[in-house]
C-alpha cells in the first residue's frame, strides 16, 4: 500500500526494518531516490536516534559500504499475552529483543480491570529492575483471547467471557503510559506474527494454531498476517456426525472441555500447564483425552489445509509442550483428511519460540505501531530538534 508520505523517512525507516536494504546504495536501488534525498532521511532518522551506523560491511574492493539499523536503546516496549488460564508480560527494545519477563496464572476470567492492574504494578517493578522509568516507554503491545474489531479498536463481542465484551484495552493504560504508541490484536495472531517473523522465516503461507484452555487459528498469507474484514478470521467449526448442526470446535476440544473431563473424573486441574503437568506424568486419561482433542482440530484443520494450501501447520500454546499425544494426533487427522496435492511439502510442527512466542508478537505489533512510515515521517520532517519517539503525531 502506498503511503501518504511517500518520500519521508518512514518509507526508509521500513526497508531497514525488514532488512531488504540496510545500506545507502541498497536503499537507493530499491526506492529510486536520488543521493541527496536519501541522505536527507537517513540524517533524519539519525538525528531521532531512531537508526544508528552499526559499521560497515565487508567489500570486495574500493570503501565498505556503511550499515544501518533501528537503534535498539531509543525507548523500549510493554509486550501483554492474556491467555484463557494464564498471562505473561515482557519488556522489550525496539526490536523485541526481551529484556524482562514475569508471568502469573491470571486470565480470562479475572476480567480486564484486575489483569491490567496487575499488569500495570508488575511492570512498574520490571522497569524498577532494569533501571528505567514509565517515561522510558514508547509502545505497548496486547494479545487478547478473541476477536478485535479493527473498526472500532474494541474488542468485539461476543467474547469467550462476556467481561471482556466491547472492551477497549487502551484505557486500561491511560494515565500510566499516555505518551506511548498501542496496538492490540487477538492472542493468536501475535503468536502467527512472531511465529512468521523470527521463527519459521523460510514460510510465507503459515497456519498457526494456539491450544490452551481456548483454541485459536491464524493465517500468515504471504508473509503477513490476514485479519479478514474486521479482525474476525480463524475461528474454528467443527461438523457433528448425524446432520447436527455446526458448532465452535472450542466447545468439543480445547483445554477447557480435557478440564472439564478431568475434574469430572476427580483430577485437580486449573490451568492448561496443569493438564501438561498430567501428560508428562503419563496420567493415561489425560493422554487420551489430549489424543481424542488433538483429532477433532486435526479434521477440522484439514479442511483449513485444503482451501489455503500452506506450507506449514504450526502448534503453539500450552497444550503443544504435551509433545506428540497432542501434536501427532493433530497431524495424523489432517494428514488422513485434506487431499493429497495439499499435503504435498506440508510441515505440522511445534512452535519454534514455544512460551514466548505471544509477548514476541505483542512487542512486534508495538513496534509496528510506534515505526509505521507516515508516522515516523512527519514526526522527523526537516529534521526538527528535540524529536523523540516519545512526540505524538498529529
């Protein structure tokens, strides 16, 4: 998509981002600017303290080109991943290199006004430990276990929980970080994100599923993450034998319904950590409970498998640390049920970031917000003094 400032620092800012082009005569091939254009942006940028020289690269003859890349210290980034039974935060650079982590089985049903306070007094100590301030602060990112409409920038309803319905998250943090950049995106595609960025980056088609206590689908369709319309793509069906009528997978298998069973059957269990616990024990019920759920997704993925033919089913969440109970029975039945010329070159696999793969993304989707080009474009225009990332656009 073509941006509004086409020629502004953000569109530069971009390619060094994503590493297509890192260096001035490999922007210049890619943006068909003239030097001394590209040299005013990249005079910007540095000025900011938005990119910095990282050295320059080894040359073959004549001067080694220099090197560029987003300078990591400017700020750093608030990174949420609210599960159905647990949540983890993380505080990143401004590459979502993780530079603090914590964690507590806190979700869903707590509601929105006790998780983000919570979020917000161990976030105030994570920054204590690292010696940073709230000021130090410039974007947050937030994964949240149902649809976000894209529209409105509220969740959409109806929620899993109905406490979170038509929430809007940004004014949990209003008054803490009034000055920071947000994003917000449901859990799973945060996991897609970062899952597509650092961990399977040989994959342009992926699907990405998250299984805990919810199940959740994402798509990354050539190399980006599809939303649909409104932010409402990826939920799962499953067709009931007999003519019944179609109902949400969530409801037949996830990690919620395996809890149910086990505490019908007399097991002491909370969190989708608990029912791993279990399975790595070699609880017998918990396996096969974990094998019968891994079957009902794998049939219901293989029809996903079929209409997008990706190169590669990636299963993240709690449930994927059970191993192979869960994930051959996943692969097993889209294996047996998508056609043939689908699974050609198919890969169902583990997520390669595993726990951290949601705070990953929630930093990523941060510093999508806080870098986007037409921003950084007019917050650097003519190189005005004093300019941070901390400066609102208008």
């Amino acid at each position: 998509m073509a941006h509004a400032l086409s020629t502004g620092s953000g569109v530069v800012l971009d390619l060094i981002r994503s590493g297509r082009a890192t260096t001035r005569t490999d922007l210049i091939e890619q943006l068909g600017w003239s030097r001394i254009t590209l040299a005013r942006r990249l005079d910007e940028l540095l000025h900011a303290s938005i990119v910095m020289s990282v050295g320059q690269l080894d040359s073959r003859g004549g001067r080694p080109p220099e090197e560029f890349a987003v300078n990591p210290d400017a700020g750093l980034l608030l990174a949420v991943d609210i599960g159905g039974s647990h949540t983890r935060l993380a505080i990143t650079d401004l590459v979502s290199t993780i530079l603090s982590e914590d964690e507590a089985d806190i979700g869903l049903s707590e509601g929105p006004a006790e998780i983000f306070e919570w979020a917000g007094q161990v976030f105030d100590h994570m920054l204590d430990r690292l010696g940073k301030t709230r000021a130090d602060v410039v974007g947050i990112g937030v994964g949240v276990p149902g649809p976000v409409d894209f529209v409105t920038g509220r969740l959409a309803s109806p929620q899993v929980d109905t406490q979170w319905n038509d929430v809007l998250v940004k004014e949990y943090f209003a008054g803490r970080y009034d000055h920071a950049v947000f994003a917000v995106d449901r859990d799973v595609n945060i996991m897609a994100l970062a899952e597509a960025r650092r961990g399977w980056t040989e994959y342009r088609d992926v699907v990405v599923l998250k299984a805990g206590i919810g199940v959740g689908l994402a798509f990354v369709l050539d190399g980006s993450i599809y939303h649909g319309s409104r932010g409402g793509a990826g939920e799962l069906s499953a067709v009931r034998a007999g003519g019944e009528r179609t109902v949400r997978l969530e409801s037949i298998a996830s990690g919620a319904v395996i809890r149910s069973e086990l505490l019908s059957l007399g097991r002491r269990v909370r969190t989708s950590s608990d029912i791993v616990g279990l399975a790595n024990d070699g609880d017998p019920a918990v396996l096969r409970l974990l094998a019968e759920t891994g079957t009902e997704i794998g049939q219901s993925l293989a029809h996903v498998v079929g209409l997008l033919n990706p190169q590669a089913v990636v299963v993240g969440g709690n449930l994927a640390q059970a191993g192979e109970p869960f994930l051959g029975a996943i692969r097993e039945a889209i294996f047996a049920g998508a056609r043939d010329f689908a699974l050609q070159g198919l890969v169902v696999e583990k997520s390669r970031l595993g726990h951290i793969a949601g705070v990953t993304g929630a930093s990523l989707i941060a510093q999508d917000a806080l870098f986007e080009a037409d921003r950084i474009s007019r917050l650097t225009r003519g190189g005005a003094t004093g300019v941070t990332l901390h400066t609102v656009s208008s």
